[in-house]
C-alpha cells in the first residue's frame, strides 16, 4: 500500500515535467479546476494535476484516490497530461486504472491516504477564498 509522502514523491516529479500539482487542499472539483487554471495562467506549466479534499474523504474510505488533471489552454492536451500523470503514477508503483479517456479521472487504487496533513475541511475551504486567490498555506508543488 502507498502513503500519502509516496504520492508526493510522484507530484513532485510531475513538476520537473512542467505539470502543477494541487494536493488535497481544495475544497471540491470545482474549486481545484479554478485554482488549476489561475495557476497555470501565472506560471509556464503545461497544465496541472491533483485532488481536492473531498477525494481524500473517498480514499479514506476505499484506497481509492481520484486524479484530476487537465492541459493549460489546450483541451486536446489533457490526455496528454493525462497519460503524463498516469505514467509518472506507474512508474512509482502506484496501481493505476485509467482508459485515457481525458473526461475522466485517474484512478489510484493502492494508496493509504490516512496520514494527510489536513484532517480539517473548515481550514482547507478557508485556504480558497472567493475572489480567486488562494491563501497560504496551500501545499502546492511549483
């Protein structure tokens, strides 16, 4: 089974590839997906990866974590990232299912998520505020 620190591993990986990672601390998809664009806009990266918060909840329960990505200003690049993601995923030993479909997440199935930092959803909805800036201490890899 996977840790929390081995996943991180891999998103930090991810960034040498120009690939911004979200971890766990957003809220919802919706949310990640806006942080994941304001980020990309402010950067060079190629797009991002990550999951919010409400995926960590689901892993808790079924060693199932949800990886959400998705290519800056090129939607025909996302199953690219995506497969980039995937890749990097496997390649740390990671159980990965994912049909390249670029509508649809990533799917980790041996990862242990219990160790996360944040066990707050108050404190991680608190780091995005609604004017579109996210607060410190968003754990992002840049």
């Amino acid at each position: 089974m996977k840790t929390y620190d081995d996943l991180h591993v891999v998103f930090e990986s991810l960034k040498i590839a120009g690939i911004m990672s979200i971890e766990g601390d957003i809220c919802c998809r919706t949310c990640l997906h806006s942080a994941g664009d304001m980020i990309c806009h402010e950067t060079e990266a190629i797009g991002f990866a990550g999951y919010h918060i409400q995926d960590v909840t689901h892993c808790h329960e079924s060693n199932i974590l949800s990886i959400r990505y998705h290519a800056h200003e090129d939607d025909d690049g996302a199953a690219t990232i995506g497969r980039m993601v995937a890749d990097m995923l496997d390649v740390h030993g990671f159980d990965v299912v994912w049909d390249g479909d670029p509508d649809k997440v990533i799917e980790v199935h041996n990862v242990d998520l219990t160790a996360f930092p944040i066990d707050d959803l108050d404190e991680v909805t608190e780091l995005f505020r609604g004017d579109g800036k996210v607060d410190p201490p968003l754990r992002l890899v840049q």
